[in-house]
C-alpha cells in the first residue's frame, strides 16, 4: 500500500530538512504546507493578504484553508504512489480530515515526530538560511554553506525566512505547544508515532526515520525493510 509519511516536530525541529531527504529517498513529492503556503501569500487578493498576515503573526493559518490546500494538493498525478506531509496536520481537526484523504486514496499513514528540546529551536530558526534557487537548508551556527551566503551546490544567494525573526520564532513555538502538542498526545496515545532524537547529526536522524517508515534500501543504510511490504 502507498504511504503518506507525516513529519512531526515543533517549529524548527528539522522536519523540511528530513523531508526533503525522505522525498528522494522515496521519489515521492514533498508537500510543505508552509511553502505552499507563502506561496498563496503573495497573492493580492482577500485570502493571500489574510494568510500574509497570519505568518507573519507566527499563528497558525485557519483549517478550512488547509483542507482546501491539502485536497487540491495531494489529488496531483506526482502523489499518486504516496507523498511526504511536511507541516500537516497540525490540529486535531486536520488530522481528521487527513483520514478521510488516507482513506479515499488508499494510503496508510506513518506518523514520526522529530523531537528537539525547546532550547535549541531558537538557535536553528534565528540561524536558518535557505536557497533562493534549489531551497536546501543551512544554518549559519551549525550547517554553515561553504561560503557564507550562497549555497553550496548551485552558488545561488541564500535567503532568511521573515518568520525567523525572534519575536516571531516565540509566538510560532506558542502556537506549536497550543495546538500541535495535543495532537502529538493524541498519535502517542493511539501507538501510532515513532519519534526520533532530532538532536543527532542529520544523517543520524535519517537513518532513525529510515527505519521508523521502512525507506527503500533501509537495510543496506542500517535502518528496517517497509513493515508493510
Ligand atoms: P512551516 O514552513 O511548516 O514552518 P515550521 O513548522 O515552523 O517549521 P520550520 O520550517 O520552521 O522548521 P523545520 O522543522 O522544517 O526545520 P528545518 O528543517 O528548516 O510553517 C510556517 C507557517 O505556515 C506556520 O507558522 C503557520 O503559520 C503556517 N502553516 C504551515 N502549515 C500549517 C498547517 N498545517 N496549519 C496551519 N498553519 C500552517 O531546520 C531548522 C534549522 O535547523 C535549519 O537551519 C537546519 O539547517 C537546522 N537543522 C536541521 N536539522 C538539524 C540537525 N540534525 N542538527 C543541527 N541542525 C539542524
């Protein structure tokens, strides 16, 4: 069966950094609602000037306009054979209509939370830098590029995120623990979550995840086969 693989983790966790690692690994697409996202934002209409202003608050832009987004998202050609959910759900009322799309599309859902305690996340997030062009992720405190501001692999200049000022970074985190936390609870309590020490270098915390969600070739990395396969 194919999968829809749910990356979990606070703001800052290194859930768009896995993903992107698990995406290849699969050849499934990423779906990043933040970028799908802040893509809608720049929009000049009602709705792109709404979502503009609630990322910038740091809040957690409203479920309706997820369900749109997830539904119209995942129903891509490229997401047929399973996907990467980067960002979604978020809220328990997300992760209800995340079942419905599971069910419709014949997926199982695998749920892995990245897990890094609340003190690092200001650091990665203040830190971050990300590609203009092929959109790999830096850190100028602990993955710094090769030459400071341009990527290493296409020379592209590198960009910060307007929500990674501090005083947004703190009411992100807010929203996190408000609304994403008793989701985290909910999967716990239905056994249905793996998570991971996120702390480890980057690799490490792939071959974790590898063999939480069973990539191809796992074995071969060190990780487990697909359970489900
Ligand atoms: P989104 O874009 O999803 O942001 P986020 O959840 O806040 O997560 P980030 O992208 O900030 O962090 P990440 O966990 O991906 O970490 P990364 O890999 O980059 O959402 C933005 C906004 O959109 C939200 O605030 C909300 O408003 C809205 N939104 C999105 N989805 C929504 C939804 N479902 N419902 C409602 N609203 C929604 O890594 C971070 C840094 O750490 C990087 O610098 C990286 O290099 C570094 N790093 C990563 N891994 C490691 C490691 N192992 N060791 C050392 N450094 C590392």
């Amino acid at each position: 069966m194919s999968k829809i693989i749910v990356m979990l983790g606070a703001p800052g966790a290194g859930k768009g950094t896995q993903a992107r690692l698990l995406a290849e690994r699969f050849d499934y697409p990423q779906v990043a609602t933040g970028e799908i996202l802040r893509e809608m934002a720049t929009a000049e209409t009602p709705l792109g000037r709404d979502i503009r202003e609630t990322l910038a608050a740091g809040q957690l832009v409203g479920d309706e306009v997820l369900a749109d987004v997830i539904w119209k998202r995942t129903s891509q050609p490229d997401c047929r054979d399973g996907y990467i959910l980067d960002g979604f759900p978020r809220t328990l009322q997300q992760e209800r209509l995340l079942e419905e799309v599971a069910a419709q599309q014949a997926k199982r859902i695998y749920v892995v939370r990245v897990v890094v305690p609340l003190e690092s996340l200001m650091k990665r997030l203040t830190g971050r830098r990300t590609c203009s062009k092929c959109g790999e992720i830096y850190n100028i405190y602990l993955r710094p590029p090769r030459r400071e501001g341009v990527c290493d692999f296409d020379g592209a200049p590198l960009r910060q995120r307007a929500d990674d000022r501090a005083e947004t970074v703190s009411t992100r985190l807010a929203a996190y623990e408000e609304s994403t936390a008793p989701l985290v609870e909910y999967y716990r309590a239905s056994g249905r979550l793996t998570e991971v020490d996120g702390e480890r270098p980057v690799e490490e915390v792939f071959r974790q995840l590898c063999a939480a969600v069973g990539c191809p070739g796992a074995q071969a990395a060190g990780g487990a086969e697909d359970p489900g396969s």
